[in-house]
C-alpha cells in the first residue's frame, strides 16, 4: 500500500489538474460545470464530515482532560504550573504566527471578494465575552431562510466557545463530586477513544477530500489560489520551525539544561509524530522519552505527557490558527485591527483545551474564524494543503508535550539532570542503568514544597 505521504503528494496534483481543466472549460462560482460541481461536492462533504465530530470531540476531549486532574490530587501545585507553562509557551507561539502573518502576508493580492454570507463586521471583545454565554446545554442554534420559490429552510449550528465553557463547567464538577462521577468519568473517556477512532477512519480518506478541495479553489479562484497556498504552507511551517529550534532551546536553556539532550530525547517521539500525525497516536512513545530519556518522574509524567497530548498544541492551537485567521482575512480583503490579533491569541490560548490529538487544527480553525467573525469559507480553502502541514505541526506539538513536563520538574526540583544528561550512545533510550531516580521523588518533592509554604 502506497504511504500516506505520497498519497497527498498526488491528491494535490491531481486536484489542481482537475481544477483547471473546470477552469478552461469555462467553470466560475456563477456558472458551474460538471466538473467543477463534482469536486465542489467531493470537497465539501470532506469538510462537512470532519466538522461534524467537532463538538463531541470538544466535549468529550476537554471533560476527559479536566479528569486527569484527578490523577494529581496530591500534587496540586505540579497541576497548576503545567497548566501555566502550557499558557505561556501557547502564547509565545501565537506571537510568532501572528507575527509570520503580517511579514509574509500569504493571502494578499488575490483580489477575491467576500462571500456574499459575510456580514462585514469581524469579530470583537463584547461579542466574544457575550459568547462565552451558553444558551442552552449544547451552545445549539438555528436560522431558518425562504428562499425565492416559497420554500423554508432551517440550519442548525453550535457555538463552539459555548461548547468549551459547558465542557469545563461539566469536567469541574464532576472532579467535585468524586466517586459518584466516575462512571461518567471512564464513560467521557471511551467516547473520547471512540470518537477518536472514527476521526482517524476520516483522516485516511484525506487524500480524496484533498482532490475536491483543491481543485474546487483552482477552479473558482485560478493561479492566485495556488500561489496564496503555497505562501501560506511556507509561512506555518517557518513557523514551526521558529517554535521548534528557537524558541524552545531558549527556554531550554534558560533553565540550565543541554539543549542537544532535550533534542537527542525528544527525537524518537518527534519522528513519530511527523509521519502518523497524530498525538494520541505518539502518546505512549512521548510519556516514555520524557520519563526515560528527560529524566521527568513517572508519577508526575503519567498526568502531564497524557494532558498535553489533548491540550498543548503549539502548532495545531498556536501557530497554525494564527496565520489561517490572517491568511483568510488578506484573501478575502478583510481588514483585522489590532483588537482582532488580541482576540486571536486569547482563542488561541483558551481554545487549545478544545484541541484533541487527531483533529485539533480542524477544531482550533473553525474556532478562530468564528470567534472573529471571518468567513467560513476559508476552512475549505485551507483544508486543501492541510494534510502537508499536520506533519509539521504534529512534530511541534509532540516536542512540546515533552518539553514542560521537564522544564517544570526542573523549577520543582525533581528532574532526574543524571538521566537527563546520560549519554545516548545512538538509541533511543538513554541507559535506564545509568542512573535511577528515587520512586518516590515526586512524593518527596511535594512534601518539601509542602513544607516550605508551611
């Protein structure tokens, strides 16, 4: 069987084969051809299939997250500094997209207009803190339309910020009511695993989405989709890179760490990630170099590692939704002011709970552009390149997951530096021999930390 890599390779020729061969048959959004209806059909229902495991995925995915807390009852304190950590290196990684966005500018001088269900207003504080409101349980909602023959239709949609804050409501209290929740507890987390499943049957069927998405943009917006793509793909993966060999060995060394031993102990997992595209999927490798080769205790890995891999995403959540949101709003000659990049990095920084390690970017993207009110159109002009940029982007994230378990053991005192430091010799593991750290280190440490405030 061909690998996946090679299958989107050829997706994307195909679709922008196809797209303009619909283009030279005179196919425009006023005047579609067959063809260029059949791939706008193809594309759009790839795209309608990913979104609608949006919400459960953001349910179950930030439920299941808060439920990890459980595992750390006696280790508040590790909790809430992994939690920060995982704010701050978000937030830095949205500065660096933003950034990106505004030097590259991917998505200017297309001169394509905005579709004609654009409101023309994005989005702003008042309506995104109004947002953050559910009306109901689900954050449901629904407009109907007539249409020119007399004919009623009704649309429903969910408010996914209203989704994340139901989430955290539920996740908070069932941590609140202890036992009796553990039923739904391990209920949210084999959904979760179910839900997950599923979303990967859909990612293997990407190479098809990509034929339709592709060439129904080749063939509504010609040559200039092509180059804004292509623009684009190189602004997010500067990105990455950026995120992945700058900012991280600062914060590397900025607390007294090898930056070769950070990278040499990480790389297994990296690799991994690049090719399956997947967090959950690189998950069990991830807890194992951290605990083995970033010398991050077991007991505290076994809560940071699994969290991470659902809710620290610096390429999915960070990176990646910034520059899309500026991508979108350069394409369709929207203008953002300076209150919409603040808004962008908020979501970015909040949202990343809603991510899960398969889709994340799918849910972290129709997010961004809902909340700052930018056409929705543009998640099916990106999704054409996506599959190029998950590998990345996964990579990112995966590094990411590893590195503020230790960067926190490090400020708590607890790392392992012997292990840490122990030579690799070229395996993937360092000598497990080479040094042990106490099994009950992490207890210890609590305890001291506990003593000192005391």
């Amino acid at each position: 069987m061909t690998s996946f890599g090679p299958q989107i390779i050829a997706a994307l020729v195909l679709g922008v084969a196809l797209g303009l061969l619909a283009r030279q048959s005179g196919h425009t959004p006023d005047t579609p051809t067959a063809l260029g209806e059949t791939l706008a059909t193809i594309g759009s229902s790839y795209v309608s299939l990913l979104r609608s495991a949006v919400i459960p995925l953001v349910f179950f995915a930030v439920v299941a997250s808060i439920a990890n807390l459980s595992q750390v009852a006696n280790a508040a304190r590790l909790a809430w500094k992994t939690l920060l950590w995982f704010a701050i290196t978000a937030f830095a990684s949205v500065v660096v997209g933003i950034t990106l966005g505004l030097v590259f500018r991917p998505g200017a001088n297309t001169g394509q207009p905005a579709p004609e269900d654009y409101s023309g207003k994005t989005g702003d504080w008042w309506a995104f803190l109004t947002g953050l409101i559910p009306s109901n349980f689900l954050g449901l909602g629904a407009s109907s339309s007539v249409s020119e023959a007399g004919s009623v239709s009704t649309s429903v949609s969910f408010n996914v910020l209203q989704v994340l804050v139901i989430a955290i409501a539920v996740g908070v209290a069932a941590l609140k009511v202890g036992k009796a929740a553990e039923p739904f507890l391990a209920f949210s987390a084999s959904t979760l695993a179910v839900i997950q499943k599923v979303l990967w049957w859909i990612i293997r069927i990407a190479p098809i989405g990509t034929v339709g998405l592709i060439g129904n943009a080749t063939a509504s917006y010609g040559w200039d989709t092509i180059g804004a793509l292509g623009k684009f793909t190189a602004a997010v993966y500067a990105g990455l890179a950026l995120v992945l060999f700058a900012l991280y060995p600062v914060l590397v060394r900025l607390h007294g760490l090898s930056v070769r031993q950070y990278f040499s102990g990480v790389w297994p997992a990296v690799q991994l990630a690049f090719v399956s595209r997947s967090s959950i999927g690189t998950l069990p490798l991830t807890q194992r170099v951290t605990e083995r080769n970033l010398g991050v205790p077991s007991g505290y890995a076994a809560f940071a590692v699994p969290l991470g891999a659902t809710t620290k995403m610096d390429g999915c959540a960070s990176i990646y939704p910034a520059i899309s949101a500026i991508f979108v709003a350069q394409f369709f000659g929207i203008d953002l002011d300076l209150g919409s990049y603040l808004l962008i990095a908020l979501v970015s920084v909040l949202g990343s709970a809603a991510t899960a390690g398969t889709t994340g970017a799918v849910v972290m993207l129709t997010l961004t552009l809902s909340t700052l009110g930018l056409p929705l159109a543009g998640v099916g002009l990106l999704l054409a390149v996506d599959p190029i940029l998950d590998m990345g982007r996964t990579a990112v994230n995966v590094a990411g997951q590893a590195l503020v378990p230790a960067i926190v053991a490090k400020r708590e005192g607890i790392l392992d530096e012997a292990l840490y430091n122990a030579p690799r010799n070229g395996t993937p593991f360092a000598d497990e021999s080479a040094t042990a750290a106490p099994s009950s280190a992490l207890e210890a440490a609590s305890r001291d930390a506990g003593a000192a405030q005391r």
